[in-house]
C-alpha cells in the first residue's frame, strides 16, 4: 500500500513539474537549432529588443485556421512570434487570432491586413477560400502592419524593423532619383518601390532639386543625362553626411532602336563618381554565366520563338561575391543588364560583386541585338577574365566641386569624414526586367544595400542569415559545376545502393552465422548426454 502511494506521489509531483515548466516557459526559454546559421532562431538583436522597449509592445497575428491547417509555413511564424515573446521578459505580448472564427474580418482589413485567396478541396470538391495571415503591431497610440506576413525566412527582420520604428517613432527615407527623363518610377520601377516600400518611407527626387533632409540613403538610377547643376545637390547630400547608391551605365542601351549601344562622349556622373574612387568604364562586360533572352525567328513561313543564352545578361552568384561585406555576405544571386566593370582609384574602396573567370569584354563596336550572336565573342580571347561589377567605397570624401566652378555661385561643403557610396555598372538592374527575367533577388540586393548605407547593420545582418542557394546551378565554374554532377551522379546511383545491398549481405551474414553458433550450442549438451549413457552401458 505505502509503495502504491509513493507511485501516486511521485506522478503527481512530476506532472506538477512538467506544468510549472510550461508556465515559466516564456521566462526561462531555450531553443536547439541545428540549421545552418540559426535559420530558425531570432538573432541576438531581436532577443534584446527588450532593452529598447519603455512600455509593452502588442502583436498579434491574425491567421485563418484554414490556411494554418494547410500551410506548415504559418506555424513556423508562430513559433517565431513566441520567441519573440519569451526572450522579450514581458516587454511583447503575442495574441494569435482567427479573424473569420471571431467575425472580424472588416476590421482587420480596416486594419490593413490584406485577404488571400487558395485554392481548398472539401469533400472532393474544389473551391477559392479567403484566408488572412498578417500582423498588427501596436505600441503606445502607434501602430503598424504588415499586411501579408508567410515566409519565415523574411518574417524577423520585418517585425524588428517595424518594432524599432514604433518605438522610436521615425523610419528611414529613401529618396529615388532617377536620371532619365525617359523613365518614371510608376512605369520603370514600380516593383522596386513596392519592394523598398516595406523598409523604407520611398520619397521621389526630382533632378536638380535639393534633397530633402529627412532622406537617409539616396538611390541614383541612370544619370546620364545629368549635368553638373543637377548633381551638385547629390554631391552635397554626400558631403553632408547622407549616403548613396549609384546605378550607372558606361555604355547607354536603348531598346526603341533596334538594340543600339553608344558610349556618350561627356557624362558628368561618371566623373563624379570616378573623383570619389570608383571609375565606370564606358565598356560591356559579357560572361558565360548568363540569362536567356526570347528571341523571334523566321522559320519557313512561320515565327518561332525560343529562349537563347545572351552574354549581355550578366548572371552572378555566390562564388563573385564579397563574403566579407554584409551587402554579399549570403549572396542570393544578382542580374546584371548590359553592365559596365568597374576600376577602384582609391584605396577607400572594396569590391562587392565580380563577374565569372569566363567573362570578357566588348570595348569598341557595341554589339548588343540577339539576333546578332556572331559577333559577340569578337574580343573574348583579348580580355577572357573576371571584372568588378559592384564595389563600395567608405571613408573621407571630397566634394567633387570642390575645385571647380559651382552651379548658382553656391559655397559647396567641401568634404565629409565618414561617407558610404555603394555603385553598380548597371541602371537596369532594379527596374521592372526583373519580373521577365524571374530575377526578384534583383531588388533584395538593392534592400541591403541601402539598409548598409543607412548604417543599420543589425538589421542587414538578420536580413541575410537565411539566404542560402544550395543547388548545382549556383557554381560557376563549368568544369566544376560537371565534376560535382558528376559525383552526386555516382553517389546516387552506385554507391548508396551498393552500400545498402553491402549492409544487408552483411547483416544476412552475421544473423546466419548467429543462428548457427546458437543451433551448436543447443545440441553440445545432447551429445554429452548421449555419450555419458554410453559409457554407463
């Protein structure tokens, strides 16, 4: 009887510690993440948010049940939430509400979070169901919201980066100024302010005009036909402490002419940016390592369409990138249309992207149209090797007029002690070709990089952790991309299934010579007993 109650005792008393951990979870958390680099587990600068919070932060994330049964996805936001929750000792409250169960749909859409349509089968039958997956965060008399929320992968730095911004109650400004009075942001670049829009207050600049001085990061796309009074405003944003990314051409493209390429005689922007450092050479880069553009053919008396590989379409990975800058640290990938390299003239600057050793250069009849291959490789063999794409430059910088005539008789900052200038040979980049070349990681480079220039790296830091390409396509190098094939070929096909017919033969074997060493060992006492009869007789 005292043993059966010491056994009702002690299940109690365990059952009672088990509840009590669970309470005190969201106190004393820990969480084992074996992926590679924390991929699912806040960063440290999430986890010490509560330093910075005064009074308590609420999220909550309204989330249909018909789509967290269906989507594995939503339960790993969650889990990310409470994280968030646990490390933050009190400081944020995380609610997780169905929208649709708590007849609230109108006000969460008042609210900001956008409806999603998926496609459900119910009893064999298929039909659109709207669901909802976003956050509210509120803090004080500010809120703020993020109206889709479903990768994981983007869900942390969006809800730190939102956090800061209620507390401190500001967010940063990128200023647009594009440099082509052929081009506007709703027609050229709309995907690029969409995307910039979720990190940044987006603020159009008109050429000439001076820069607002909330702007923190400014983005010059083009510029070649910029003069020198519309970008002594740009100079004197640098000199003035503000930071910049330069999205220029050497050689312009225009597409209206049947694929024409010149190399302008004066473009006051690429003297600009050479008296800071970084020289953009009024050449093309081509590179093996491509995308494919459609091209139209006559064939017979009909038009066939097919994709073919054009140099001018410079494709980068991992292998160009600077893994030492947090811009490239986990490089996803970058798209480069018509680029020019780029020369370093000062010790200031770092390189950020080069092209692949199987790239070349086209310096002199720019030959761009599709339709027009053979010449392509006219100038390979002269200049076979890898060019600097993307650099950054960091430090003292000298106003560019500071030893010339300056527009309007205005007195120029003369210098800036700690600047920050990013530059890429390619207007292109970030417009809108993105959606036809599948190139979205296009515009996740421009985030970064504007997120280094506005000196957040913390945020730029949980921003790249995740990324991370792993497939084949990702190397380079030809001859190693066959090589690695090559193996993995084998090893799938060879080696692993001869490893597990060796491991069952081998298993076969032993169990067999077991079974014989028991089957000797249960009849050794019968011959003993039968010739111990023997004797007796």
């Amino acid at each position: 009887m005292k043993r059966k109650t010491a056994e009702i005792v002690t299940g109690a008393l365990t059952v009672g510690i088990v509840v009590l951990v669970a309470l005190n979870s969201t106190v004393f958390f820990f969480r084992l993440d074996l992926t590679e680099n924390n991929a699912f587990t806040i960063s440290e600068v999430s986890r010490n948010l509560f330093t910075e919070i005064p009074e308590e932060v609420s999220i909550t994330y309204y989330v249909s049940d018909r789509l967290r049964n269906r989507a594995p996805e939503t339960q790993q936001v969650i889990d990310i939430l409470n994280e968030y929750a646990a490390y933050s000792r009190g400081a944020i409250s995380v609610d997780i509400v169905d929208p649709q169960k708590e007849d609230m749909t109108e006000r969460v859409q008042e609210l900001g979070v956008v409806p999603q349509q998926i496609q459900v089968v119910e009893q064999d039958e298929q039909s659109l169901a709207r669901v909802y997956s976003g956050v509210v965060i509120n803090y004080l008399d500010r809120q703020e919201t993020l109206p889709v929320v479903f990768d994981p992968a983007t869900v942390e730095y969006r809800l730190t980066s939102a956090i800061r911004d209620l507390v401190r109650d500001e967010s940063d400004v990128a200023g647009l100024l594009l440099g082509s009075s052929g081009e506007s942001l709703e027609e050229d670049y709309q995907m690029l302010a969409n995307q910039l829009s979720r990190n940044f207050e987006v603020r159009p600049i008109t050429p000439g005009e001076p820069i607002p001085p909330e702007v923190t990061v400014l983005f010059v796309i083009g510029g070649a036909e910029l003069d020198e009074s519309e970008l002594f405003p740009v100079d004197q944003f640098i000199m003035d402490g503000g930071n910049a990314l330069f999205a220029v051409d050497g050689v312009t493209v225009d597409l209206q002419e049947n694929f024409t390429a010149q190399a302008p005689e004066e473009m006051p922007i690429l003297d600009m940016l050479e008296s800071y450092g970084a020289r953009v050479e009024q050449e093309l880069v081509l590179d093996t390592s491509n995308r494919r553009i459609p091209i139209r053919e006559q064939a017979g008396g009909s038009t066939v369409q097919s994709l073919e590989p054009y140099p001018h379409w410079v494709r980068l990975r991992g292998a160009g990138a600077n893994a030492e800058n947090p811009i490239t640290a986990r490089f996803p990938g970058l798209d480069l249309y018509w680029p020019s390299p780029i020369t370093l003239t000062s010790e200031r600057g770092e390189v950020l992207l080069e092209t692949s050793s199987e790239s070349w250069l086209m310096r002199e009849e720019f030959n761009i149209n599709p339709n027009a291959r053979a010449g392509f490789e006219r100038e390979r063999e002269d200049t076979r090797g890898r060019y600097v794409v993307g650099a950054a430059l960091s430090g003292a910088f000298e106003s560019f007029f500071a030893d010339r005539e300056v527009p309007d008789g205005r007195e120029p900052i003369p210098s800036v002690e700690d600047g920050r200038i990013v530059v890429v040979g390619d207007s292109e980049f970030a417009s809108n070709m993105v959606q036809y070349t599948e190139s979205r990681h296009n515009l996740d480079f421009a985030v970064n990089a504007l997120t280094w220039l506005s000196n957040d790296e913390e945020l730029l830091e949980i921003r790249t952790r995740p990324a991370r390409d792993i497939e084949l396509n990702a190397i380079e190098e030809p001859a190693l991309r066959r090589s690695i094939a090559a193996v993995a070929e084998v090893v799938n096909i060879y080696v692993m299934p001869l490893l597990v017919i060796g491991y069952g033969v081998v298993r076969y074997l032993r169990r067999r010579e077991q079974a014989h060493r028991e089957e000797g060992a249960h009849r050794e006492p019968d011959h003993r007993g039968h010739r111990g009869s023997e004797s007796e007789q």
